[in-house]
C-alpha cells in the first residue's frame, strides 16, 4: 500500500472538525468535506482559533498555526476526495448513510484508499458490507474532544485485512494519538461505559437528585475526572446523545441505553448542548474546546 499523505475527513461537525485538527496538526494534507459550505466555513474559523490558542499558550512556534492552516481545505464535492489516501468518516450513526458515503467514495478513490469510521456503536463489519472494499475498512474512534484527547479505538471488521489494520494503526500513531485495539462491539470500549452511564446521569438530574453543576463537581472531585458528565454531554450534543442511546440500544437491547426521556425534552427546546449555547449548563460561546 501507498504512504499516506493526504487524509480526508466526512463531516465538518464537533468531531470532525477535531479529527480534522489532529490531521493537519501531525502534518498531513486534510480534506473536510461537508454538504453544507456555512459549515466548513465554521469549521474552518473554529480550526484557526484553536491553533491560534495553542500559539499563545506555547504549543506552537509563533506562525506555524498559519502554516498548518494552509494545509486545510474544505470542500462540498465528494469528488476532492478522491486524492485521499485515508478517509475518515464523522457522519450520524446511522448505517445508510456510511453506506450511501462508503458506496459513492468507493466508486470516486482509487483502490489503495484507506475508508475509515468514527462510529461508536455500530458495527464496523456492517459499515464495512456496504462499501464495496470490506477489506480495505477500518473503525478509527477518536475521543471527544479528540483534538486533546489521545485515545483512538481502532477495530477491525471481519474482512479487514491485516495489511489494512496494520497501515491503519502505524497512520494513528503518526497522528500523534495512542490506538488500542478492541473487537467489532457496540460501544467498543469506552461508550460500553459512557452512553448507559450518561443516560443515568441524565435520569439523576431529571429525577432532582442533585443539580448539573453539583453532579459535575462530584465526580470531578471524587473521581478526578477533567470533565463532569453533565459537561462532555453538553460537548456530544444532546442530538448525538439520542442517536447514540437509538443505536446502541436497538443492538443490544440494554434498558440503560435507552435515550432518557429529557434528552428529547431538551431537543425539542433545542437546548443542544456547547453548540446552541445551552445544555445543562449555559454558554457564552460556541467554541470547540481548547479555541
């Protein structure tokens, strides 16, 4: 297989614009495709204010988040891809749409590039089914938010190749993040925790058993967590939350995982979290984390 130069990234929302960040930061070209051009420019403004940030806080050399940005391109044509050599995706969880991609990505890239997936609950093998490559596909689960967290969830799909898995995982150190290798389950790792966990948290708070703010400050002072639920929740997007707990408990039918009854209160009142300006908590800004 071919080096990886050039890496594409589906999807210009909170995680794709991280992922996006990770990419272009480690030194490769990076291509965000997006079908709406207010959102790339969005991701775009939200990229160069977090480079920008680490340039003041020492991260960066004075210039180079000017140099890094020169590498970022977005786009609205599925066809710009096509001189990608790793495609990242960061689409809804929801299995037509990955295939609907996959299939017309397949079709647009040449045969040695690389599909990867930023799903957390649905199976990298049925992802992979639909893409006309199944050997060449890969699940890549970055952190939120991934532009600071290391972790990635790497799993294969059962026709993944082990040439592909091992270019997958030698790419994700290249990144600069630490991959951990996990079988083709829903949650994988960390979301086998996280979403029945959030949804219980959700739950304590619509139950009154203690305010969003007294439940963060908890668990960050008890556990030593950087984040309170209530907080990471409010990052995910009270949107992704139910599609998560949707996908999650349509496959394995955990009464835990199913979306609390808040979560679609919260939605209809679109209280989405960071992005709308208020969640469980409020905000000022809607900022990626770390900008």
């Amino acid at each position: 297989m071919s080096e990886i130069k050039t890496v594409g990234v589906v999807g210009s929302g909170t995680m794709g614009t991280g992922i996006a960040i990770v990419a272009v930061r480690a030194g490769f070209r990076t291509i965000v495709l997006d079908a709406r051009q207010d959102a790339l420019d969005n991701a775009r403004k939200q990229t160069a204010a977090f480079l920008a940030k680490s340039v003041a806080r020492g991260k960066l050399a004075a210039g180079q988040d000017e140099a890094i940005m020169a590498q970022w391109k977005g786009t609205t044509r599925a066809e710009d891809l096509a001189e990608c050599d790793v495609i990242i995706e960061a689409v809804f969880e929801d299995l037509k749409v990955k295939h609907a991609l996959f299939s017309q990505l397949n079709d647009i890239c040449p045969p040695h590039t690389l599909f990867a997936s930023n799903t957390s609950t649905i199976s990298i093998t049925e992802i992979a089914g639909g893409s006309g490559r199944a050997d060449r596909v890969v699940g890549m689960h970055f952190c939120l938010p991934a532009q600071l967290m290391k972790l990635v969830e790497m799993s294969p799909g059962l026709s993944t190749s082990d040439e592909t898995f091992a270019k997958a995982w030698a790419f994700c150190e290249a990144l600069g993040q630490k991959p951990v290798k996990t079988r083709d389950t829903p949650g994988f790792i960390l979301n086998y925790f996280l979403i029945p966990w959030h949804n219980d948290v959700i739950n304590m708070v619509d139950q009154g058993v203690a305010t969003p703010a007294d439940i963060d400050l908890a668990v960050k002072t008890a556990l030593g967590y950087p984040l309170g639920p209530l907080e990471l929740l409010d990052m995910v997007g009270m949107d992704t939350q139910k599609l998560l707990s949707d996908a999650m408990h349509g496959l394995t039918n955990e009464p835990r995982a199913a979306c609390p009854p808040l979560v679609k209160r919260m939605i209809g009142a679109g209280k989405l979290g960071r992005k709308s300006g208020a969640g469980f908590h409020t905000y000022d800004s809607n900022k990626i984390f770390g900008a």
